[in-house]
C-alpha cells in the first residue's frame, strides 16, 4: 500500500503559505506528517503576511494558507484552525514556578520591551494596555529577529504561547500570564472555492494529515 501510494504522489504538487510564527512553531508537524503519508509529493512552502496570503491564494499562487486574519473574499473558504493565548516572554533563568504566573504590567522595565507585531485586534489591545507610553524603540515583525534582540537579561516581548513554549525549552526564558491579557490568537486555514483540478488530490492529502494532527500538543 505504501509503494502503491508513493508511485501515485509522485507527480503530486501543494504550494502551503503561512505566517512566519505559524511556519515556525505550529506547522512543522505537519509537515513532517505530509512528508510520511506522501515523501513523493513537491512541496513548496512560502512565508508572506495574512493579507498576501490571501491574495495569493485568490491569484492561484498558493494553494492553500494559514493566515491570522479573517477577510471575507468571494472565492476563498476560511475555516478556523485553531486559537491560542498570548502571553509575556522575558530573558532570565528558567523557573519551573515562576513560569506561567501571572504578572502585572508595572512590574516590567518597559526600556527592556522589543515589540512583536502582529495582526490589528492585538495592536488595538496593545496601544490601550500600554497607556501613554511611547511604542518601543525596536519592533520587529520575525520569530527569528526577536529571538535575536531578546539576547540580554532582562528583555521581554508578548508571543504566541506557542513561540513562549519553544523558547522556554531552551531554559533561559520565562513566560508569564498578563493580568489584562491580549486577545487570543486565530488562525484560519484558506484555500479557493474552485481548486485546480491537479491539486485536488494533494488537498486531500493535506487534509487526512490535519485530521490527526493534534494541535494542543503544541502547547503542553
């Protein structure tokens, strides 16, 4: 059964777009799930914002996305993916007891914030919650820049709990509940009311891995 399904993708072909964040820290068991159920098939994985990922996806470019963002388009189908909490992540030595505490936003050195954008609904709570402070001096809008700048005691940024887990793991960082908290994070999977007929086959595929594809693992 397997040779019989490897001999069948190996003319298959899926274009997947995503966020940076959701390429980076959500998606990669998927991909190796795809990988598994079909080593054959090309896949080609492209990183844009929400609002490019629905153009391409409108345009044919891609063929399927996740996106943060819900924006109506006649011939795209948005279904939710999942939803995630956001929280505060801060350089310093990991504490098992600690981590996961709430804390409170007079606590922080706001000189030592790097800021991470993302989509309206959190820049909207952002600028109430930070009151009349300036922005940061530095707001970057990459996983992997963040993670640069957060290089010194100290630092701190608001994540996806998701990102917050995976830095945790490298035991010099803590991430903390915010007493006001941000609003979740949504993901939306997007893909054309009328894929081409070519990757109907590898749509299928991608849609068998997510069915076990267990996205509360990511979060424990």
């Amino acid at each position: 059964a397997t040779n019989r399904l490897r001999d069948r993708t190996k003319n298959l072909s899926l274009s997947i777009g995503a966020t940076d964040t959701i390429h980076n820290f959500i998606l990669p068991p998927l991909y190796q799930a795809l990988r598994d159920e079909a080593n054959n098939m090309s896949i080609r994985m492209k990183t844009h914002n929400s609002t490019q990922l629905y153009f391409q996806v409108d345009h044919g470019e891609l063929d399927v996305a996740f996106a943060i963002l819900d924006m109506p388009m006649k011939n795209i189908l948005v279904e939710r993916f999942y939803k995630e909490p956001r929280v505060l992540i801060r350089r310093e030595d990991y504490d098992a007891e600690q981590c996961g505490q709430c804390i409170d936003k007079d606590e922080l050195d706001t000189e030592k914030e790097v800021f991470f954008e993302s989509e309206t609904a959190f820049q909207t709570w952002y600028d109430f919650w930070k009151g009349d402070r300036a922005y940061p001096s530095i707001c970057v809008d990459t996983a992997q820049l963040l993670l640069q700048l957060l290089n010194q005691e100290g630092f701190w940024s608001i994540v996806p709990l998701s990102m917050a887990k995976k830095l945790v793991a490298k035991k010099n960082f803590c991430y903390y509940t915010l007493a006001d908290p941000p609003p979740e994070r949504i993901c939306y999977k997007i893909h054309s009311k009328y894929p081409k007929s070519t990757t109907i086959e590898s749509l299928a595929i991608l849609d068998r891995c997510l069915s076990s594809f267990y996205i509360d693992s990511i979060f424990t």
